[in-house]
C-alpha cells in the first residue's frame, strides 16, 4: 500500500511540473528600442542621466524637478548614492526613492540590458502635418477648471514642434473640458451632471480649405485615487501646416448639443467654426473648419431628465490658445457657459466682455445670465460697485502698523513708517530704534581645553581657563568682565581710563600709528560734521557696539586701553620660566603674533620639524614636516577688526537684528538668532507664497528686499520688507528649473543656477541685462554663493561622474575647479569670512569640510552630517537644512558639535536658507 502511495505522489508531481511554462515575451508589456525605451549602460552599479521633468513631481510633499534610473531597479528624485554606501546597512529611508524592483543585478559583460521610458502620458496618436507624420507618444494632458465661472484650461506637453504650431486651432481637445464643467445658467446642465466620470467622446475635424480630416477619441475612464477625471485622448489624421511662431485667434462662437434618450444617451452636435492665422511677419489669412461630434454615457436612472431640456446650447468665449517653443506646451484656454437654446436674434455680447458696463474704476465687473452683470468694489474700496470710495485703514483702526510707526493711507491700501530715529525689523511691522544693530561678540567656547604639545607623545598639558575676575583685578569704579583666557576692565559711567585706574583725565593720546592707520585697542571716536558722537560707537577689540545716550563732545580725550596677555602669550611665559628662562634651541616656546593669538606655524626651537595649529594652538592633523621648507600653514584666526574701543560710561545694546530665513515649501520663513541660539519662540512665517516652490533664496542688506527663485513658476522674484510690499517678478522668461541663488550687494546683481538647461547667468537687481555665464562643463549645478568683498563666484556641480566645486569672477572670466575629490552630492555653499574659506555639506559623503579659494587648507569640520539640503554661516557657526529631520541644525566650527536644532511644526523638506540683518 505505501508503495502504491509514494509512487501516486510521484505521478502527481511530474505532472504538475509539466504544467510549469516559461513567461514569454509577447506576455510581457511591450519594451524595448522599438518601442521608444533608453538603454542603461552595463555595469553592476550605474545610473541614467538626469530626466528632466516638465513640472515638478511631489514625493512626500516636496517637489522635484528630475528623475533618475539606477541598476537596482531603483526610481529616484536625486542622484542616487552608490551601492557600496547602502548595500551592507540597508537602503536609507530618508532618501526619495521608489524602488519597483529592488534587487542587485550587475548586467555588465553583455548579461542583460535594462530598459526605461517615461510611460505617463495620455495622449497618443499620429498625425500629419502636410504630408509629414509625426507621433504623439503617450505624451501629458492637464485639464484645469475654474468652476466659478467655467474657465477651462488645458495644456498638453512635450508636444513635438511642427505638430505643436499645427494643432492651435483644434480647440475642440479642450472644448469637452469646457463642456462637462460649463457656467450653469438657469434650467441647464453642464455635461459632468449628465455623464459622471465615464464616457466617449467621437469628434471629427474637416478643414477647409483643403480638406483635412483629423479624427479625436476621448475617453473617460472614471475618477484615480486623488480624484481626479482620467481620460485618455487618442488624435490621428491631418492638419493643415502653420509656420512657426504663428498666432491663432478665435472669436466667441456657440454650440448646440441634442441629447437622444436610449440604452445609452448620446449627445451630438455639429459646427462651423472660424479662426484667423497671423504668420510671424504680421500677414493674416481667415480659414474655418467643420466639427462633428458626439458624446456617449449611460444614463443615470435617478437623473432628473425632465428639468433638463433635450437640447442646450453652450457658449464658449475667450477663446485663447498658444504653443510655447522652449516648453513644447500646447495651451487652450475657454471660458464657458451652458443654456437653453435662445430665440435667433443678434448677437448679444455681456458688458463685462463687451466694455461696456458702468462700474467704477476701481471695482470688478462680474457676468452675469445674459446681459446682466455685476459690479463688486476691490479690496480696499467701499460702496456699490457703480461708486467707490477708498476706505481709512488708519482711521477706521484696520491698519497692521506697530508700535513707534506711523499708519499712512495709501489708495486701497495703506502703508507703515516709522517714526524718526527707528527702523522696522524683521517682521515688517515692529520699529526698533535705529541704535538697535548688528552686535558681534566673541564665541565663548568651554572653559576647559586641552592641547596636545609636541613635547613627546605622552606628555600633555591641561589648562583650564582662570577667571581673573575673581581677584578683582579692576579699578574700584570699573567693572571686569572674563574671557576665554583674558578679561577685560571697563571704566563705570561717569569715568574715563584703561580700566585698572579709572578717573577725570585730562590731555589727548594718538590713536593711529606712524603710518596713519588706527592703533589696536585705542579708542578712535566716531564724530558727525557737527562734532558730535555718532549715535552709534563700538569697540575693536571685542565688536561690542552701544548707542550714545547724551550729547558728549567729540573731541573730548580718551585713554587708551591695555590688553590682556592671551593664552598664547601665558603658555609662552611659562614655558620660558619652565625652562629657566633660556629655553634650549630644540625646546619647544609657542610663536605669538602682535595681537596674542597663535602663530599659523610652530616649530621645536631652531629646528625643522614644524606644523600647523588652529587658533587655540592644537596641532592640525596631517601637518607634520622635517623638511627645510615649513609648511604652508593659513591662519585660523582673522586680523583684528579695528574699530574705536568702547566707550566706558555706556552699557552693550543686546542683538536683536539677526534673522535665519529658510525656504519651506509655499513659505519663506524666519528664524531669529539670540546670540547664536535659534529662537524658536520668535520664529514666524516671513512670507506666505501661495502655488509656489520657493528652492533659492537670498537677502539684500542695502534695499532690505528677500530674493527668492520659485521652481513652479520657473520665476525670480524679490519683495521689499517693508509692510505692505506686495511680491515683484523679476524674470519669468527662458527658466526651467532656477535652484540656487545670490546677491552681489556691492555691485548691484544677482547670480542663479538653472539645473535643466544647465547654465549659470546673471542680472541686475532689476531683473534687467540678463546674460549667460555658462552653459558649458555642467552636469547639474546646485547651489552658488557670490563673495562681495572680492567679486568671486562660487558654485557646486552634482556631477555623477566628477562631482566638483568651481569658482569664477563675477563676469565669468578665470573659471577654475577648486575641488574635485573626495565629494559626492555637493548640496550646501556658503562662505567663511572668518577664515576667508568656501564651506561645503556634502549629502553624499556627510561631511562639512572647507577650503581656501587656492584649493589649499582643506579641513574637516564635521564628519556625519545627516542629509544637508543647504547652509550658511555667521558667527563661528555653520547653520544647515537637514532633510533627514526637516529642519535646522547648527554646527560649532571650532568644536565641530551640534549646537542648537530648530523643528518647525510642519514638517517638510526646508531648502536654502540665509542671514538677514535689520538694522
């Protein structure tokens, strides 16, 4: 029995192995060249060019501009890492991909071939143009509709040219749109109600007069999963030529459509229709074309046929339509309205389209059923619409104005000043008195440090910061304050001196050197024509700045102060008392420069081993040399900034005028700075850009006006902050996808990036005298940063294949690769004006490094960054939009920590982001 069992099994397994058969290729969906596929080239870890795409794709709520196709069977919206980033930890999740066939294929050596193509369109079809064919290959259609008063638009993309010119006058591909979301005047149905989400449209096209038939299949397959109407268009035939750049114009015209009740209502109509050609030389011809169509649904049994009549009659007016070149875009666009079928009579046009209505200048006229309209005052105006009349914000308590401003009323509108001796801040509304500026401190870093000392690798030193204050060191009428290895002593109001001796000294002291320039440390006033203080002084050594408070005779004397020994100039004492004060010509005694700090290069004694050092005297990795020549070391530290010294019967202001801007989707955003602290409690949107993807951003100290370039409106555009400035385009002409951008202050002019086209150009401020930088050598260019001081650009390359960071003048001459190893994504750009250094976040390594504009120096300042999107720097502080928290992450150059974070409440990619000062 069991034998006869086991040999039944076996039976039943042959034969359900013959039942397996292999997938053929005609089971597949069709692929290949022939079928318009791009190839991926073989290799085990490779990556398509860049695709552009004709308007931005939104994955998980930020848009993108381009699409890639990675081996892997990997989709991405940014250049992908590479494999060996990813194969032993798992694919980030924070990164924009969708994988439809994950797996790890290596087709290199002829073992395959991966095929791609853009398969989203819903348009098909072929159709000649004289006796040319040209096919339409599943390309896009958009339908947008204004219910309100039956505007219907719809633009169709990548349109080949000659075609593209052509099909301007066959506006019945948008008239259906038109027709199922027409005005509903009174006892009338437009065609939504009747036909729902699923039905056929069968239109033919005959023009005269040369008898070209162009047949046009629509169908409506229901509603997707964001509810949206699906139809698929398909065009094949004939259409007569029109040369490029071409107008079409179309008068108002109306169509009667019958509906037939059966098993399935049909609507039917049939038109002559009319429209002029202008060429590009200004020559106009007439032609016409004969349409016939008609429109099957199934009935509704719950639809109210009796209260629709069986015929009505739909008026289309406003009839424009265009095909844009650069974008290969064909638009319609139809306003239209939906009607029993009237009486013959003439042709009656309403007064809002015909001009000839009575409402006021400043009020909008609304159509109305026939002839009627209305008339409705704008926004800022009061009265009937016939008459109106500006409102008083400022009178009637409806201005926004702040505290210490003024409301002005303005037409419509109204505006805010502030009063005299006070400024606006950041929010365009509060007035700060003008004294409230820009105050620059020193960082303060930990209190204890260490160094690592050339001495033998097992001897350090450890130095902890010694608060001086504590001995009380100052004179009794002066106040000390402590430093990182200094302090400071200040007269008390009331008293003048150094600090240590405070009192009424007479007689006048020098405050520049033999050769004219100002002494460090020395108190140089800052007078007016008149003699009197400037309202605002600071002091050179600390960047402490104050307001003067009373009128003080400008030439009145001032001693000057000492400064206290540094660390380096301490550590080298006591090195040289260590050794007994004759250090031997191979010991070690820390090099000082006039101003205290450390000297780039250090050396044991005489000899010629030597490195270099950071500001705080540490040994920069990597540095070491034996050689006779000394490396070539940059200074960490900036000269000092020499200003006059502080005045010692005043008190500091506290730093209000410093504001972090930050793109975010349809908003500008603004983070104030406390110090170097993120103020969240302060944080508020700046702007509020409805429709838009704001991507580069960029702030005009000298106008106060924020530039920002908007990747949906494939525009540049500027608002004053000012309260009550409205937002001003700049250009919006030959852009594709504007990323980055920048503001050259000092010489009036703006820099940006476009990454389809792939060219860096530049405008005045104004948007006037455009030209082209580069078109050349770029792959995708991302961000750019333009250094004022020395007329210097800067830029990123996201570059597969060389990924690099170049720079240029302003007017595009001594172009140069500054880096080019040892990057992958170069995403963030921004400027170390401490240092003098380019600064860079790499997403794809995770580093911050920097570098001096010679390509030497390179330095690491921190090594695992998340995913930085974009930064900016101030104050010894890296400032970045991290993509992986959404939000703002603050880096410490010096401690190379995470400092502060800032998290808005609504969470989505932030883009780049800059400093604003208010003064």
């Amino acid at each position: 029995m069991e034998r006869w069992a086991m040999l039944a099994a076996c039976v039943l397994l042959c034969c359900s192995c013959t039942m397996v058969t292999a997938i053929q290729r005609a089971d597949m969906f069709p692929y290949g060249t022939l079928n318009g596929d791009s190839v991926l080239r073989e290799g085990d870890d490779e990556t398509s060019k860049v695709l552009s795409l004709p308007r931005p794709l939104y994955f998980f709520n930020s848009p993108f501009s381009q699409l890639y196709v990675a081996t892997n069977g990997i989709i991405s919206a940014q250049d992908l890492p590479m494999e060996k980033q990813y194969v032993d930890d798992g694919f980030p999740t924070d990164f924009p991909v969708v994988a439809p066939f994950l797996a790890d294929i290596d087709t290199s050596g002829g073992r395959g071939q991966i095929y791609y193509r853009r398969v989203s369109g819903k348009v098909s079809g072929t159709v000649y143009v004289g006796s040319t064919p040209v096919s339409l290959n599943n390309i896009d259609l958009h339908a947008y509709i204004v219910v309100g008063d039956g505007r219907a638009y719809t633009a169709i993309s990548e349109v080949p040219e000659p075609v593209g010119w052509a099909l301007m006058p066959v506006a019945p591909i948008g008239e259906l749109f038109g027709w199922l979301f027409a005005l509903e005047l009174q006892n009338s149905q437009a065609g939504f109600k009747l036909t729902g989400a699923e039905f056929s449209r069968h239109a033919e096209v005959v023009f005269y007069p040369g008898n070209q038939r162009l047949s046009i299949i629509q169908t409506a397959r229901g509603l997707d999963d964001h509810n949206h109407l699906t139809v698929g268009t398909v065009i094949s035939g004939s259409v007569p030529f029109l040369p490029p750049g071409a107008e079409v114009t179309m008068e108002p015209f109306k169509e009667t459509y019958h509906d037939s009740i059966s098993l399935s209502t049909v609507a039917t109509s049939t038109s002559i229709r009319e429209y002029s050609v202008v060429t590009a030389d200004r020559g106009s011809e007439s032609f016409s074309f004969q349409l016939k169509q008609n429109i099957t649904y199934r009935d509704c049994p719950h639809n109210n046929q009796a209260a629709t009549p069986e015929t009505l009659q739909i008026l289309m007016e406003r009839v424009f339509v265009m095909f844009v070149k650069e974008e290969r875009i064909l638009r319609y666009a139809i306003t239209n309205k939906i009607s029993p079928v009237r009486a013959p009579g003439p042709e009656l046009h309403n007064p809002c389209y015909a001009g000839t209505h009575d409402c006021d200048t400043t009020a909008q006229c609304i159509p109305l059923e026939d002839l009627a309209f209305q008339c409705q005052c704008a926004t800022g105006y009061t009265g009937d619409g016939h008459n109106c009349y500006d409102i008083d914000e400022c009178a009637e308590g409806l201005g926004t104005c702040g505290d210490n401003s003024e409301c002005v009323n303005l037409p419509g509108s109204h505006r805010c000043h502030c009063q005299r001796g006070y400024e606006f801040g950041y929010d365009g509304r509060t007035c700060y008195f003008l004294c409230e500026c820009l105050v620059v401190l020193v960082v303060q870093f930990p209190v204890q440090l260490w160094f690592l000392t050339p001495f033998s690798p097992s001897v350090f030193f450890f130095f902890s910061d010694i608060d001086e204050c504590s001995s009380s060191p100052c004179h009794i009428n002066a106040r000390c304050i402590n430093g990182l290895g200094s302090f400071q002593c200040q007269c008390q109001l009331g008293f003048f001196g150094n600090g240590f001796y405070c009192s009424q000294q007479e007689g006048h002291v020098k405050a520049t050197s033999p050769d004219g320039n100002p002494i460090t440390g020395v108190y140089v006033p800052q007078c007016d024509a008149e003699g009197q203080y400037l309202p605002q002084q600071c002091h050179g050594s600390t960047g402490y700045c104050w307001c003067v408070d009373t009128p003080v005779d400008c030439d009145r004397p001032v001693t000057p102060t000492e400064r206290p020994e540094s660390m380096c100039e301490r550590w080298r004492a006591s090195l040289i008392e260590h050794y007994g004060g004759k250090p031997g010509p191979q010991q070690y005694v820390p090099q000082c420069e006039p101003d205290g700090e450390f000297s780039p290069v250090q050396c044991y004694g005489e000899t010629n081993y030597c490195w270099c050092v950071d500001q705080n005297g540490r040994m920069v990795p990597g540095t070491k040399s034996d050689d006779a020549v000394k490396p070539a070391c940059i200074s960490s530290v900036p000269p000092p900034t020499v200003r006059p010294t502080s005045r010692p019967d005043v008190t500091p202001p506290m730093n209000t005028g410093i504001t972090l801007l930050y793109a975010q989707g349809q908003k500008i955003g603004a983070l104030p700075l406390n110090g170097t602290r993120l103020d969240e409690s302060r944080s508020k949107t700046l702007l509020a850009l409805h429709g838009s993807i704001v991507v580069g951003i960029a702030y005009d100290c000298k106008e106060n006006q924020v530039y920002w370039t908007d990747l949906s409106a494939r525009s540049i555009n500027r608002a004053s902050m000012v309260s009550g400035a409205e937002p001003e385009v700049l250009i919006n002409t030959n852009l594709v996808s504007p990323e980055g951008l920048a503001v050259d202050v000092k010489r009036r002019l703006m820099f940006w990036v476009d990454s389809t086209p792939d060219v860096i150009e530049r405008a005045n401020l104004d948007g006037s005298g455009r030209r082209t930088l580069f078109d050349t050598d770029l792959v995708n260019p991302r961000a750019i940063i333009v250094v004022s001081s020395t007329g210097t650009l800067y830029w990123t390359d996201w570059n597969r294949e060389a990924p690099k960071i170049e720079s240029s003048s302003v007017d595009g001459q001594n172009r140069q690769v500054i880096v080019s190893d040892g990057i992958g994504l170069p995403n963030a750009l921004t400027y170390d004006s401490a240092s003098e250094q380019i600064c860079w976040a790499d997403a794809g390594t995770k580093r911050l490094e920097c570098i001096s504009s010679d390509g030497s120096g390179r330095r690491v300042i921190h090594a695992n960054l998340n995913y930085p999107f974009s930064m900016v720097y101030y104050r010894n502080h890296f400032y970045y939009t991290d993509w992986r928290r959404d939000g703002v992450i603050a880096v410490n150059k010096h401690r190379s920590l995470f400092t502060d974070e800032y998290l808005p409440e609504q969470r989505s990619h932030l883009k780049t982001n800059c400093i604003m000062h208010t003064l």
